[in-house]
C-alpha cells in the first residue's frame, strides 16, 4: 500500500522549501503531491510532484472531485439499498 500527501501552497515557496524536499526523499514509500501556483527549478525528489495551478484551476478541479465523491457515494448508497430489499440482477429481477 502506497501512502500520498496531498498539499497546496499558493505564492513564493519558503526559504526552508529545499529543506522539506530533502526530507521527502527519506521517505520514498510517500508520495507528495504539491499544488501550486510557482514553479521550481531547483532538484525534486522522484517522490515529490508538483503540480502548476493556478488559485481559480485549484477550485475548478476541487469542485469537480467533490462532486464526483458525491455522485459515487450516492450510487453506492443506492447499490446498498437495492441489495437490502433483496433485488439482484444475477437472479433477473428488475427495478421497476
């Protein structure tokens, strides 16, 4: 099983950056995910990604996965329900 760190930082990256990036290398089992609206030049870990977003971007792709989240809860929801009534499609019934 793989681990992810999912994280933003918007603006001009911290002096202490090339820090926290020698830090993620000594993690290589975790994978770092870092939106942001800078780019950078200097050495990146091959566990550390950075991903260039724009703040208006972030929210667009943020909105998205949330409303997929939802739209896959609810039909899990759903699925649970017609199994809970006794409804399979392996045995032909239909939900009519």
């Amino acid at each position: 099983m793989k681990i992810a760190i999912v994280t933003c930082y918007l603006g001009k990256f911290p002096l202490y950056f090339s820090f926290f990036l020698h830090s993620c290398s000594y993690n290589p089992t975790i994978d770092f995910l870092i939106f942001s609206d800078e780019g950078y030049l200097d050495k990146i870990p091959t566990n550390v990604t950075i991903i260039k977003k724009t703040l208006s971007e972030l929210k667009v792709l943020i909105n998205n996965l949330i409303f997929n989240l939802k739209i896959r809860f609810i039909n899990y929801k759903e699925s649970i329900l017609i199994s809970r009534m006794g409804f399979s499609y392996r045995e032909g019934n239909t939900l009519n």
